[in-house]
C-alpha cells in the first residue's frame, strides 16, 4: 500500500511517502531501458532531458517534448514513462498520486499486463500524467482547485477514463487532496491545519486502514525534520518505515500493511492469502507480487524544495524471494538515500 506522512508548518512542508507496486514491473533505469531511454538517476527531470518521453505520456496539458513548463520537473520514471511524485524545483509544488476505491469500495486495478492492455482497448488511459499537470498549473491552491474542471474536459473531448485516484497537491503555503471517483463524484480537500496527517489508498487520515492508524500515531510524536539536516529525518525512516516492527516474515499468519510502510514481497490479492508473504513457489500470477519500490523524503520551504531524499528498488528474477530482506534493503537511515537536489543537473534537453 502506498502511504504518505504530510506535516505542515508555518512557511514548510516536509512530506515522507512509500510506494508498493508490482515487484517485477520496471521502474527507474529499468523502465528508461525499456522505453528506449538512458536514464542515468532515478529522479531527475527525466521529461524534458529525453524531449519525446512525454509524448508517450497521457497528460491533461497534452505535453509534447521538449516544453519549458518541464524544464524544472523532476520524479521518479515509472514503466508507461510517467510518475508517481513529481515537484517542481522552481515554484516549490509537490504532487503524489494513489490509487482510490470505486464507488462500490473495490480498488479495481489493472495489475497484470493483459488487465492493462484489455483496459486501455476500452479507453482506459493512466493516471501517470496527472502529477506533471499539477506541478505546472501554478501555485498548490491554483493547480488543485484548476486540474478537476480541465481534466473532466480532456477525457471527455478524448472519449477517455482514468481509474479512481488521490492526488496530492501541495506547496510551502498550502496542501489539498483531490479525490476522483468518476465524472460525477469528485472533490478538494483543503487540507488547512497545521498538523500531521496521512494519505493513503483510503483517502486523508482514514480510519478503516490499520497501517494508517499506526504511521499517524508514530509519526504525530517525532520532531518536524529540518530542511538543513538529513538526519532528522531518521526517526521518521525508522518509526513510520517499520524496519524495527516488521514481525516474522517466515510466520504463515505474517502480512504486509501492518507494522510499517516499508513492506517485503506479499500477495496482492483477496481472499485468505491476502497480503501473505510471497514465497517460491509462487502460488498466483507473478505479476501480483508486490513489495515497497521506493520512498522519498521531502521539505519544501520559502526557497522551493529544500530537501529531497531518494531511495529504490530492483527486482530482476524471482530469487529476491529466497532471500527477500537482502534483496529489499530497506533504508535504516537518511544516509540510505540519494540526495537527489544533489545528484540533479542543469536541465537540458538530450533528444529534441
């Protein structure tokens, strides 16, 4: 499940989030290679260096490559050339995007490559644009209150459909969460006190996840971190992260979700086997196997974004599954991290 800790203060915005998905499905260099792009760090502005990558890219603004609205955004690459996260390193906006509910409660995603290929033959196209969009559509409060009228009229100009989403929209003066069920039920949350709060596939501080329930009551003790030391963000890496309350993986009755936000292969699917470690040999469709592929921490102050911390992870073949805390290495600590402000270049187009 993908989580994310959000704590606002005067003038700041520090946010930590996680990222489960399909162990084997590509991601970062994996997926640059496979779409025909060297990438050379896994969170850079990856949409303006390789000019075409964004056509390939369903976005509300109908990006075409090389466009100076990208010019200072940069996330993470995932396997259809969008992103998860995304912020823009000039005006300081940060936008991550989860899967919601239907409305009948169900998350009802495409996770097999038949399942995906079957949903876009019905006009199904990816919500891996929409965080683009938000970090160009001006200031937090701007974009998020704009992107639900223009993207309702580009999917229906288009005949198009998105699955349910959340998306986080935020900035160092304010933080809202559109939620987007279908054409007729959507909203913004304006999420206006100064507090810590968590977004997660069930919305902003739901009660009807037990994870949620966790990560809000651990991380509402630690210190805010501090945009001039990654350390402190080591608290939040090992409290809310859960390295130290992961339980017995080898246990039958262990499950994924319930000590922490970093969590090793599990079973994505309903029934009894739901969230159960995922062993070899693996008893259902691989591509159901899902683990956490990485995490980031971020503040962003008056001067933009301050801190951005990177972590990820790879799985070639199903061997990660014999040895599966080796193969995950968890971060324990902000050193874990790539700074990626650091590792950034001046933007540049490669490939006009």
């Amino acid at each position: 499940m993908c989580i994310a800790v959000l704590r606002r203060g005067t003038g700041q915005l520090a946010c930590y989030e996680t990222r489960d998905q399909g162990i084997w499905r590509p991601h970062g260099a994996a997926a640059g290679l496979q779409l025909g792009y060297p990438v050379e760090r896994p969170f850079d502005n990856h949409w303006y260096q390789h000019a075409r990558l964004v056509d390939q890219v369903w976005t509300v603004s109908g990006f075409t490559g090389p466009d100076p609205k990208l010019r200072n955004v940069y996330g993470g690459l995932d396997a259809g050339g969008g992103t998860w996260l995304a912020v823009n390193r000039e005006t300081g906006v940060y936008a991550r995007v989860f899967v919601a509910p239907t409305a009948a409660g169900l998350l009802g995603e495409a996770n097999s490559h038949s399942a995906r290929t079957a949903a876009v033959s019905t006009g199904m196209v990816s919500r891996s644009g929409l965080s683009l969009d938000a970090v160009t559509g001006g200031a937090a409060h701007e974009s998020a209150c704009s992107l639900l009228p223009r993207l309702q009229a580009r999917l229906t100009a288009a005949g198009k459909y998105v699955l349910p989403f959340f998306l986080l929209v935020a900035d160092a003066k304010s933080a809202h969460l559109i939620s987007y069920c279908d054409h007729t039920q959507h909203s913004v949350t304006d999420i206006e006190d100064y507090d810590t709060h968590v977004i997660s596939v069930f919305g902003l501080d739901s009660s009807h996840s037990v994870l949620s329930n966790h990560v809000l009551c651990r991380s509402q003790l630690l210190p805010t971190p501090a945009a001039s030391d990654h350390g402190s963000w080591d608290p939040w890496i090992v409290e809310i992260g859960g390295t130290l309350h992961q339980g017995d993986y080898d246990s039958a009755g262990w499950r994924a979700h319930r000590f922490g936000a970093y969590n090793l292969p599990y079973l994505n699917v309903s029934g009894p086997l739901r969230h159960a470690a995922a062993r070899r040999p693996v008893a259902v469709d691989t591509a159901l196997v899902e683990w956490t592929k990485s995490s980031s921490c971020v503040v962003i102050g008056s001067s933009g974004i301050e801190t951005l911390l990177f972590d990820e992870r790879h799985a070639l073949d199903l061997k990660v599954l014999d040895e599966p805390e080796q193969a995950a290495r968890f971060p324990q600590r902000s050193s874990d991290f790539i700074d990626a402000l650091a590792a950034s270049t001046e933007p540049e187009p490669a490939d006009a």
